[in-house]
C-alpha cells in the first residue's frame, strides 16, 4: 500500500534521513532499507525493474526525460529543475515536494561544510554560476546560492555570471576587497566557466594572488559537451590566475537527479584526464557497475551509479550514464556515455527529428 | 610483398622514402595498433601524377578486362580459406570486436556481389552500353554517339562499420577506369589494403592505380591535398564528417555521398498468415544479425500490423529467432564505449517495460547478442548491435506515415506485404522517400545494381560527351564488337607495360 506524504513513517524518515546528513550518528543501512520499502510501495514497478536487473540499481538518467518517476501523488510539488542538456536533447524535469527540498538544502550544506568551508569563516564565495533569480530551473545555481548564502560573507561574497557572461566589476570588486582585507576567498561554478575566467584573466594582465586559506571548487567538467578540461589543466590556470597552489581546488559531480554531492576524497590521478575518485559517505555512495551484468565492480571502468539517502521524492539510486573508474580511493567520474553516435552509418533518429518523438 | 599487418597500400611505383610511418590507434580499441604511411600533404601532387600514370594505362584497358579481373579477385575473396581473407578476418576481427562468423558473412555477403554477371548488369543499368566506357557508341535516342569518361582520380572516403563494404567504392571508381586514394576508417582499417593487395596480385594494372592511407579526422591538411588532387570524391559517414568535406569541395568536384540513413521493416497481418511467425522471424533475425546491424540497410525496428498475430507474439517468435541465429552466428566482442551505450539503452528499455508493461516489453540475451524490444515508437538512435524495436502500428498505412519524417534519409525497407498492399505500400514507401524494397530477410542482401541512397553510383562518376548532328556520327562496323568478353590478356599486357615503363612520379 501506498505510503502518503504526510503518513508518520515519512515524518520518521525524513527525520533519520536530515539527522544523518548533519552528521549525527545513525544507521544508514536502516534508511536505505525504508527507502527501498518507500519506493516498492509507492512505485511498484520498480521491483520488476530492479528483478530485471539487479536489486538497488538505479533509475536511468534517461527516464527523467519522458516520464519522471514521483513517489507521494499527494504532495505539493515545491520545485523544478530541468537537467542539463549534456543528459540527452531533451531536457529532463526533477521535482522536489517541500520535505524533499529541505533535504537536499541540509544535505547540500552538510557536503559543502565537510569538503570545503572546514577551517574557513566567511570567506568571500564567487559563484561562476547564474543567480538562482536568473535560472530558477538550474540545480548546481540553486545549490552554489544556498552554499555562498550559509557559508559566505553576505557583503563580499558575489555571483559573477550574468546574462551577458562574467559581471567584472562585481568580480573584480570582490577579489580585491578580499585581497585588501585578506579574507579566504572561494571559487564555485562550472568547470568551462572557471576555466574561461582564469584565461581571460592571464589574457588581460589581471592575474592575483588570492588570500591564504583561498579556494577552487568546479563541477560538471566531465560532463561538459564544449570539451572537458582536464583536472591538471585547470589548476595550472587557477594556479596561474588566483595563486592557488597544490590543495586548494576540489572538484564535485552532482546531478539535477541527485541531492547530495560527491567532491574529490583523494589528490591522486584515477581517470585517463586526471580525474580524482571521489569516495562518498553515510548518505551517498557512488558505485561503478560492469556494463555486461550490471554488477558493481571493486576496480576498474564501467557506469556509474548514485544512491543518495537524501532523495524522498523518487527512487533514491540513479544509473547516472556516466562512465567511471573505481579505485582504491572511491570513483573517478570520467565522461558521459556516448548515447547519441550510430554505430555504422545506420542514423541517430533524434538527429534528424530534432530530438521530438514521432508518434503512431 | 606487401607488408601484411599494415592498412594501407602503396603502388611499387611510388617513391617509399617520401612516405611516412604511422600508427593508427582506433578509438574504441586503443590497446591496439595498425601500422601504415602516407604522404605529407606537400606530396601528394607528386603522388597524383603517378596515379594519372597508372590511370592512363588503365583507361587503355577495356572495361571487359577490368569486369574480368574483378570477377576473379572477388571469387577468390568468396572463397572462406583465401589467404588474404583469412588475415583480413583475424584483423578485422580484432579491430571491430565482431565475431569470426559476423565477420564471414559480411565478407560473403558482400564479396558474392561483385562477379561479372552483376558488374554487367550494373553497368547496363546506369550507363546503357558499358563499351561506352572504352570508346564512342552509337546512341539511337540521340541518333548520335555516346562516351563516358570516369574521373582520373577518385577520392574515397571509406567507412569501417561492414567488413568488406571498402571494396565497393574501389570497384565503382576502377569500373569507369579511375585512380583512387582511399581512406580507410580507424574503425576497420585493415580490409582495404587487404583486397588492393589480392587485386595486384591477379593486376598490377589496377593496383598500380591505388592509394590506400590513413589520415585523422581532424588533419585537414591531409583532406585537403587529396581533395586538391581527386576530380571525384566519395564519401561515407556521418552529417559531421561528410559537412566538412562538401565545405571543402571544389564545384568542379563529382561528389557521390553516403550519408548516415534509416532502415526498417514492415509486416502485414496478411504477409504473417501466408508465410508463418517463424519463418518471417528467422528472415528478420538475419535482417538484423547481419553486418551486426552496423549497415545503414539495417532495420533498426520492424512495425508490425496489429491483428490476430499480434505485435507482441511476432516480438516472442523473433526473440527465438535472434537466439536461434546468435548461435551460430555470434555478435563478438563489445567495446566498452558500446558496451556501456547498449548496457544504457538496455537498462531504460527494461525501466520502460517495468512502468509500462501493456507498451513495452524486452527479450535479451544473457551479453549482448541480442535484444528486442516491443516498443510504442521508433528507437531514437539507431544503436546496431542486434538491438531490433518491434513497433505496433494500427494499419500498415500507419507505417508509412510513422516512417515519413525520417523522409530522404530513408532507406531500406524490408516489406511484408503482398499483393495490392504490397504495391500500394511500395508505392508510399517510394514515395516517403525509401530508396530500396526488399522481402524481409534480404535486407542486407543489397545488389551493386540497387540504386545506393537513391542515386545512380557509377553513373554519378563519369562525365559524358555525345555527339550529335554530325554526319561521322552513324553507326560502323566496329559498333558491333561488344564489350562482354573476358579479356585478361589486355590486362597482362598492360601489366608488362607498366613493368617497362615504371614511373617515378614522386621522385620528379
């Protein structure tokens, strides 16, 4: 039978899951066990998916572009996100009920306080990110805001991309205020875009050196479609451009589909472009699994599959369609699966229906 | 003797010292490497002139001659235990990941075309009278005379997804007596030079007047200095590839392209009567095991009247059918790229089946041999690897509107009709855009004679002069000497030509 959103088991659900994430001790093991219950009993299907495959495997990313699984038909659905065109030509949609939301807000901040701010006090945070203003429907602009508006100066700290591209006198005004006043300062957004800042800043003569206690942290390198920059290729720019040496720049893999995030756990090079594992924790676990069976791999490449106990509103496992090597140190996100090449000269349909279904 | 483990063919009369060695490393295999050489661009003038030279002695041949010794070297290819062929399997094998038995049947399939009744045919087809191609015929519509000229050099731009489809641009271009440079794909690289080896050893004539290399996708000098030497150019591959050479064509270029296309089938309620499930699925099996389903006259789904053999029973029936084939015909080895793009795919179809069991269903075997998958509508990439979608349509007239957006990009259809809904489905099917009709089960049995994407191939490459409106132009005696003969004795004299008066093109 179908659990409602509001039905006590929730309430407790919810309550173990936001503990955990704020580092309270619990049992994972338990949460996952009732997000299995929650998602069998209000998404039957899955368990013919998961006996067609294997138990815990996730939803592939692909479904979110047609028909995205919700698990509490009766709850208000709060926020949107589309994912990112680099997923496939049609958009996908991700809703969050309320409680869902406030989940990915702790869990968002839980990461972000491990990985990054640990040591620092109000540094000023750059967002090389949209305003969550400007792209209500953009999860990394919801979640890089949430992160600056928890941990950063409220004065010092900007978003510095605009419509239009870098906003540079608020970048400008903010680099050197936390130069002048010798604040940490830290560096958030898109791997293309932080890349792109620090050449135009070598370009233009107004390379710095950032604060003591500075850093960088970029996410969707592996998924840019433009071409990826390769880890060691950007912090020879970061190191160029803002003086951030070795230890000072993280990258993390999240997903519209996800709540949690996964940053580097280890500077050693794991993927063919420098890619560093990422190892998760309690809340979320990545895996890699063999393509031929699905079944996860300790070592070596094969795709990518999230669990995240933050995730109420829909199967809490997502099969992410990345490609990914597992290490000793976690796993190392290294590129999408080419979906869209035809082998052979037999045509990708999509290309030439623009990416619309053609109805019977 | 030419270099066994390498890509790429060198007449002997090019000057070695001005080639240079590479390693062709392909994308989807990186552990393994392919040796070959190749001209800077600078010299592929110097290169050229020497075709131009082996392409005059070529042109000198008849075309009787070059039918002949493509019918010898090609039932030599048919031939499962022709030294040549069983090296180019083991390579190709390695290089694509097919199985030895996919390999063999794509080279069965597509050596077997190439024999001399079938070259004649083609060439009657597309140019009338093939002695055309050795001297003016007479030409009753024009009360006149006719001739037709090939291209000194034919540029080629092959493709590696079908294991011996690179000897068919080759063919195209020696029939009108052309000079080629082929570029063989990192995909499969091995097959080209391969058959040009076999060709100069029952030829040199001909052999003599091909180039097989290698260049990268993205060395556009290389492109460039072989498009500044070819006065044709054919092209396989995707709207990417084949966009940046159109944009680097010269308007005096013939071009002839094969672009990425869709294939499909088509049974009628009526058609599964008369012929049974499974003898249609065991032909459609073959259909989609064949090339592994890499060739753009692959189905990449069959659409299925509904009726009292329903689309979901045929898609059971069929799944047997691919199991049944798979046995003695295995997929080989994925690559991890496809592994992981099928593993994808297969996952989100089993989801689809999960959510909604009345549309979708999947039949799979345990790797990757084979999948089928009813489904509501069309697959979105045309993925191969044996992954056929069967799709239920309402009417078989409801095929022909679900197959009409992919229009000119159309091309095969494998139709299971009869009687008048066969020739009215023919007719919008023709009409929709589809380029060729076949019984399913012969899908991938295409003929050289088949108007490739539509187009006249071999006519596409030559260039005419007529004349008309002259007296000197009525018919003589040597009108009646016919060019359907064997004549290898030409050939072996031009071959003693070429021995005498060995050119050293790139050395000038």
């Amino acid at each position: 039978m179908a659990l409602s959103y509001v039905d006590p088991a929730v309430d407790r659900l919810c309550a173990d899951i936001a503990a955990l994430a704020s580092g309270d001790p619990g049992d994972a093991g338990d949460v996952e066990a009732r997000l299995i219950e929650l998602a069998a009993a209000n998404f039957p299907a899955i368990t013919g998916f998961w006996r067609r495959t294997r138990p815990g495997t996730g939803v592939p990313d692909v479904v979110y572009k047609t028909a995205p699984p919700f698990l509490f038909d009766d709850a208000h659905r709060a926020r949107t996100f589309r994912t990112s065109s680099t997923t496939g030509r049609v958009a996908g949609e991700v809703t969050y009920s309320e409680r869902g939301l406030r989940l990915m807000d702790v869990s968002i901040v839980a990461g972000a306080r491990h990985a990054v701010f640990a040591g620092l006090d109000r540094p000023v945070v750059v967002r090389l990110v949209p305003s969550a203003a400007a792209a209500p429907h953009m999860v990394m602009a919801y979640g890089m805001e949430l992160i600056a508006r928890t941990f950063g100066d409220p004065v010092l700290s900007t978003c510095a991309l605009g419509p239009d591209g870098f906003v540079w006198p608020a970048l400008r005004l903010s680099l050197d205020s936390a130069i002048a006043e010798e604040r940490p300062v830290v560096l958030m957004g898109g791997t293309s875009a932080m890349a792109n800042l620090c050449r135009a800043l070598i370009e233009n003569g107004e390379v710095r050196q950032l604060p003591a206690g500075s850093r960088a942290v970029d996410a969707g390198g592996a998924k840019s479609r433009s071409g990826a920059v390769a880890t060691d290729e950007l912090r020879a720019l970061l190191d160029q451009a803002f003086g951030l040496g070795g230890g000072t720049h993280l990258n993390l893999f999240g997903m519209t589909e996800l709540a949690s995030q996964l940053y580097d756990s280890a500077d050693v090079a794991l993927g063919p472009r420098g890619e560093r594992p990422k190892a998760g924790h309690a809340m979320v676990r990545a895996r890699v699994r063999h393509p031929d069976d699905l079944s996860p791999r300790e070592c070596g490449a094969g795709l990518l599959d999230v669990a995240d106990l933050c995730v109420i509103d829909r199967p809490y496992a997502v099969l992410t369609g990345d490609w990914a090597v597992a290490g000793e140190h976690g796993v190392a996100v290294t590129g999408r699966v080419d979906r869209t090449s035809a082998r052979g000269c037999s045509l990708v349909l999509d290309g030439i229906t623009g990416g619309g279904r053609i109805d019977a | 003797m030419p270099d066994p483990s390498a890509v790429t063919w060198f007449p002997s009369w090019v000057d070695r010292a001005h080639l240079r060695s590479f390693d062709l490393f392909a994308p989807d295999r990186p552990d393994l490497a392919h040796r070959g050489e190749r001209p800077e661009p600078a010299r592929w003038p110097a290169v050229a002139e020497g075709l131009r030279a082996a392409r005059s002695r070529l042109a000198g041949l008849p075309v009787a001659a070059i039918i002949d010794v493509i019918d010898r070297v090609c039932t030599q290819w048919t031939d499962r235990e022709f030294p040549h062929r069983l090296a180019a399997r083991r390579r190709i094998v390695a290089a694509t990941g097919f199985s030895p038995e996919a390999v063999d049947r794509s080279l069965d399939v597509e050596l077997a075309n190439y024999r001399r009744a079938t070259l004649y045919a083609t060439l009657r087809r597309e140019l009338g009278d093939p002695a055309v191609l050795d001297r003016f015929r007479p030409d009753p519509e024009l009360a006149g005379r006719t001739r037709a000229h090939g291209p000194e050099i034919t540029g080629v731009i092959l493709t590696g997804n079908v294991p011996g489809l690179p000897a068919l641009p080759i063919i195209r271009a020696l029939l009108v007596k052309s000079a080629v440079i082929a570029k063989v794909a990192s995909g499969e690289p091995a097959f080209a030079a391969a058959f040009v080896a076999s060709l100069a050893e029952v030829a040199p004539a001909l052999a003599d007047a091909v180039v097989v290399t290698y260049w990268r996708r993205d060395d556009h000098g290389s492109l460039d200095a072989v498009l500044g030497v070819a006065d044709a150019v054919i092209a396989y591959g995707g709207a990417e590839a084949c966009r940046a050479i159109r944009a680097r064509l010269r308007p005096e270029h013939r071009y002839v392209e094969h672009p990425h296309t869709f294939s499909a089938g088509v049974l009628t309620q009526r058609y599964l009567a008369e012929r049974g499930l499974a003898g249609t699925a065991a032909a459609v099996a073959r259909d989609v095991a064949t090339f592994n389903q890499h060739a753009c006259i692959a189905p990449q789904a069959y659409l299925v009247e509904e009726g009292e053999h329903s689309p979901r029973r045929f898609a059971e029936v069929l799944a047997a059918a691919m199991a049944a084939d798979a046995e003695g015909h295995p997929l080989g080895e994925l690559s991890d790229r496809a592994a992981a793009a099928a593993a994808l795919q297969r996952t989100a179809d089993v989801w689809r089946a999960a959510t909604d069991e009345s549309s979708w269903s999947t039949w799979t075997s345990a790797g990757f041999d084979w999948t089928v998958v009813l489904a509501p509508d069309l697959p979105e990439s045309g993925g191969g690897n044996r992954v056929i979608r069967v799709v239920p349509v309402r009417t078989a007239g409801a095929a022909v509107d679900l197959l009409r957006p992919v229009g000119a990009r159309l091309q095969n259809i494998g139709l299971g009709a009869t009687g008048a809904q066969f020739r009215e489905l023919a007719e919008r099917f023709a009409a929709a855009g589809a380029s060729r009709i076949c019984e399913p089960g012969r899908m991938a049995e295409p003929s050289m004679m088949w108007r490739h994407d539509g187009m006249p191939c071999v006519a596409g490459l030559v260039r005419w002069c007529d004349i008309e409106m002259h007296q000197e132009s009525r018919a003589s005696e040597e009108d009646d000497d016919g060019p359907d003969r064997p004549d290898s004795a030409r050939v072996s004299e031009a071959s003693r030509h070429r021995r005498s008066d060995r050119l050293h093109a790139a050395r000038r």
